[in-house]
C-alpha cells in the first residue's frame, strides 16, 4: 500500500518553502524532502549504536551533489560523481555546525545525517534547503536532539535586504549571508559581502534571525504530527562528584600555572603535567574511576578553571587583555621566483601565502549544479602537521582545509580587479607553518601581502581576525560575558565561540562563526563586531607598513597580458581548420591566446 505523504508549506520573504515526508526512505530515523519551487533537496537522519573506544559524538553530516537533479551527466571518465566537489564539502560543513551544538554533551551514539539533491532548477541555490532540511529530518526522527533550527540566505540589491534570493538576484548583491539559528539565537553565520559596514550587517542578522521563525514553528508542527517518540541515548560524562573532586584537586595548580603568561608548549605541557598527577592518585586501588572517567573530569575542570579567569579576571592563558592582539610581523618577496609572496605571523601563528598569475584560459572549470562554470580565483589553504608539532599521515585535503580555503578566497574576493581591468587568472595557496590559533584569518593577511608584492591592483588591502567569547549563563539570561580578540588555540578549545571577521577598513567581506552554545544574541554579536572592527585596523596599519600598496609592476617572470579586439565573424579564420592557425602562431611566438565568444583575444607571454 502506498505510504501517506504529509506536506508542510510555510513562507520566507516573497518565497514559499515546501517539507515533504512519508512516501521515502521509510527505513531511516527520519527523513523529508525540503524545497522552493523547482529546487529539492532530500535528507535523511538515523542514529545508530556506540562504537567500542569512542571518546567524543560521532556526528557526520554528509551531502551528495547529484548532478542528474540538473539534468546533467558528470565529466569524469566514469561519467558518475566521484569524491564530493567543494561546494559539496561547503554545504556538508554550512549544515553540521549548527545542528551539531544542539546535541547533550557527552553523547556517545553514532548518528548521520546524510542529504542529496532530487531537482535543481538552476535558479535557486540548495545549501540553505539542506540546513533545514536536515534540521527537520532530525526533528522527525527518533533521534534526541535540542532542535529545531531554521535557515535563510539574505542578500542587499541596491539597498534592499531579499531574502532567500535567487542566483540572478546574487549576482547583483553586494551581500550573501547565510544564517542558522533556534527560536532565541543564531547558531551559525557564513558571509560573504562588498565592504559592508557593521551596522548593515547587523540588520542584515537581525532580518534573518526573524526570518527564520516560521521555518521553526513549521518544523515543530511536523514533530508534533508525524514525529517518532525519540530514543534513549548513550552518555560518557563523569559523574558531578568526580567533576567536582577533580576540581577541587587542580584547580590550585592549575591557578599556579596560569598565573604566568603562557606559550602554548608551556601551557599544554604544564597542563599535561597536572593531568598525569590527577590519573596517578585518582585511578590508584581499588573501585577507583576509570581513566577514562578522570580525563573527562579534568576536562571539565580546565575548563572551568581558564574559564572564571578570563570571566573574572579578565586573564587570557598567555597574559593579553580581552582585547589586545598577538604581537605582528610580516615580510613580503620571499619566494624569488614566485609572482608574489607574503609572510604573515601573528604571535604562534605563521602562514606563508605564494600568488601566481596565469592566463584566463588556466581558470577552473566547475562541474556542478550551479550556473556559474569557471573561476579565475581559486585560493587553496594547506595545513600540515609540522605546523602543530605533530606526526600524522597525509591523507589528501581535508574538508577543514576546504572550508578555510574558501573563507579565505570568500574574504579577498571582492577586491580582486574585475577581469576587464586586470585579464588574468589568479591562485593563492596559503601555506601553514605554525598554527595556535586563527590560522585561517592568516591567511587572509598573508593573501594581501602576496597579492600587493604580485602588483595585483586590488580595490583595498584586507585583514582578518578572530574573535572569542566566554559566557557564564548561571547569572540571567545573558549573564557574565567576556568577548575576546584574536584568539588562540586553547581559547578557541574551551571557549564557546570561534567568530572570524575579516574586511578592509571601510567595511566587512566576510564572517564566519562556529559556536558550542545554544545561541548568540544579537547584542553580543554588535558587540563582536565592534571590537573586530577595531583589531582589523590595527593589523592592517601593522601590514601597510611592510607594503603600503600594490606594486606598479608585476614581477619580470609573471606572464605580460595583451588584449586585442578582432570581429566575431574573424574568429574562425583566427583559429583555423583543426586549430590551425592559433597552434602556428603560439608555437612561432612562444605565447598562449585565448579567445573570447565576443572576438576579445588575450596574448599572454613571459
């Protein structure tokens, strides 16, 4: 007998939203099909038992870009998707980090959320449908969880917010923020934007957290209607009276350790030791606690110990105040035979970005369901584990060196020469060789450099940083807080807020914020924004002064670029039969000519 289908419909802006779900997958926890007119995305969540050995929540969030939903057959040789594209692994990475902070601390139960496209209608873009898609997915399943969550996309054209905006209204936006929050605060932020000032942005958070109310409402109607009664799940948590032994045990040294201002080898070292000393006495005779159960109760403890500091003293571990920034130094040319590079090194962290220049012939070409097909500006961002005194195998990109890769590339965007004034192809790779923290808005600050000394004319040189925070809820409903600039490593591991903002001095090109709270309130991020606005430009004065602007020539081995303009009705006989023609003269002149559908030849040589 064919299964009931139960449809949701609720509206956002100007456009109506779709959840669908009865008639697929029966056999998973939950799952839902969420779209706007011709663009679908399907989701399924389960949850599945503990994995044996498991010392933190195994939560894996996956999608699939189906290029058939497009009607489209992949390029490969194989003609079938192979490893996920990078806006696969984007939008993978856009839907976990909401959901994954509203799960109980401490589960232990395997759970998967996995989506792929059903329809693209080359109109619409998906990634926002799969956040809420997953959301609901979860919310009908039997899986426990804090949701829901609701998402939206806000663009500005001319002036104007739009919500949900299609490709066409993207392209003439000068702001493409994804927002992903609960009934009370917003969860996550993904932004891209054209200088925009703080104030705007603010707004632009405050439409989009109040957009997403009916999505929510809607989501909580369809648990209530058709959702499973949910599972009992599988706690790892120390029991409150290991915690507060544990507590009661280190806090003492640990006060003595911090009371110094700390490197991050002192720190994690001098942390280490304390560790050792609790596991000897506490897991000694017999009906001891498990190591185990005493590593998670130091945890805690750490926690709660660098926590009250920061909170009560306002003690950062390595002795900087809530918003004094790591010490600065940067080089540029130190590469002689790249086309550009840059040096950037904030306290322990150092990244070395190398530019290069190429024709527009060299650009990516994208294989996937969205309308755009090249890109001249790639920025790649590799993070080996040297740059954290470590020993591990290479395995390839990982999806966290995507994801930083893209905020990067996201970040210097709009300053990039349009391609009429500036006819080349760029790539950027971001090299990390020492990483305690914000390596990611390094990088951005060592792109410029590379891209100034390549004598790339870009609009305005641009730095990023990244902001902490620290919360104590016990007191009221925003309680004691403390927002912290430019954070390191540990303060980004026991704190609760990871915000990077990155922009040039008259505005914001790109956000990103990961929380482990339930929420952020709209004050508290006005207040981040503010004080990143203030450490932006500190750090750009720091960068100017290594090279106050973008150098009048490229370097003698970047490629020279001529444009020439021949009549369309000529190409042909340019190209000549088989290529002909345009082989002859590249292999006679030693250059590469690349050719435009409107008769634009670019000449490129060395």
């Amino acid at each position: 007998m064919k299964p009931e289908t139960k449809r949701y419909t609720t509206t956002v802006g100007k456009r109506t939203i779709a959840f669908e779900s009865g008639k697929l997958a029966a056999q998973a926890g939950g799952a839902v099909t969420v779209g706007i007119d011709e663009a679908i995305i399907f989701a399924a969540a389960t949850m599945g038992g503990v994995r044996e050995g498991v010392d933190f929540f195994p939560l894996s969030v996956e999608y699939e870009e189906r290029l058939y939903a497009g009607g489209k057959i992949p390029g490969s040789f194989f003609r079938r998707e192979g490893r996920p594209s990078t806006e696969a692994i984007l939008t993978a990475r856009l839907t976990d980090r909401p959901l994954r902070p509203l799960f109980a601390h401490g589960m232990r139960d395997e759970v998967q959320v996995m989506m792929f496209t059903l329809s693209s209608d080359g109109i619409n873009p998906l990634d926002i449908l799969a956040i809420n898609a997953a959301s609901a997915a979860i919310m009908i399943s039997d899986i426990p969880w804090g949701g829901p969550v609701g998402a939206v996309r806000v663009g500005r054209v001319n002036g104007e917010f739009v919500l949900n905006p299609t490709f066409e209204e993207l392209a003439k936006s000068d702001l493409d923020l994804r927002l992903a929050g609960t009934r009370d605060a917003i969860l996550m932020v993904e932004c891209g934007a054209d200088e925009i000032p703080e104030d705007a942005m603010v707004a632009a958070l405050e439409l989009g957290h109040k957009s997403i109310q009916p999505i929510i409402d809607l989501q909580l109607k369809m648990a209530a209607e058709i959702g499973k009664p949910k599972k009992q799940a599988t706690f790892t948590n120390a029991t409150d009276e290991l915690n507060k032994r544990a507590l009661d045990h280190v806090s003492g040294p640990m006060t003595t350790l911090l009371a110094k201002p700390l490197a991050k080898a002192e720190f994690y070292g001098g942390m280490n030791d304390i560790l050792t000393n609790l596991v000897a006495e506490f897991c000694a005779g017999e009906g001891a606690p498990s190591e185990k159960d005493v590593k998670a109760a130091f945890s805690e403890a750490e926690g709660a110990v660098v926590r009250e500091r920061i909170l009560g003293l306002g003690k950062r571990p390595d002795g900087r105040t809530p918003t004094e920034i790591r010490p600065i130094w940067c080089e540029v040319e130190i590469s002689p035979r790249a086309h550009g590079s840059g040096l950037f090194t904030r306290g322990e962290t150092q990244v070395l970005t190398m530019a290069t220049l190429g024709t527009l012939g060299e650009a990516q070409e994208l294989d996937n369901l969205s309308p755009i097909d090249t890109k001249r500006y790639m920025h790649h961002y590799n993070f080996p584990p040297f740059s954290t005194g470590e020993v591990k195998p290479l395995r390839g990109q990982s999806r966290r060196e995507t994801g930083h890769g893209a905020l990067a590339e996201r970040a210097l965007e709009p300053v990039i020469p349009s391609e009429e004034t500036f006819p080349y192809t760029l790539r950027l790779v971001s090299e990390v060789l020492a990483s305690n923290g914000s390596s990611s808005m390094a990088s951005v600050c060592g792109s410029t450099l590379a891209l100034m000394d390549a004598g790339v004319p870009i609009k305005a040189p641009v730095a990023g940083v990244a902001m902490g925070l620290v919360t104590d809820l016990s007191t009221g409903p925003e309680g004691r807080y403390r927002i912290l600039t430019d954070i390191q490593g540990t303060e980004d591991h026991l704190g609760d807020m990871d915000f990077k903002v990155a922009g040039t001095k008259d505005g914001i090109t790109a956000l990103q914020m990961d929380i482990k709270i339930s929420g952020l309130s709209t004050k508290i991020m006005t207040e981040a924004l503010e004080q990143a606005h203030t450490a932006r430009l500190s750090i750009l004065e720091k960068m100017l002064a290594v090279i106050p602007e973008p150098r009048a020539n490229l370097k003698p081995h970047a490629p020279r670029i001529i444009t020439v303009k021949i009549p369309v009705d000529k190409i042909g006989a340019l190209i000549g039969p088989g290529g002909k023609n345009i082989r002859a003269l590249q292999e006679e002149t030693g250059t590469k000519i690349d050719i435009q559908e409107d008769g634009t030849v670019y000449i490129a040589g060395v």
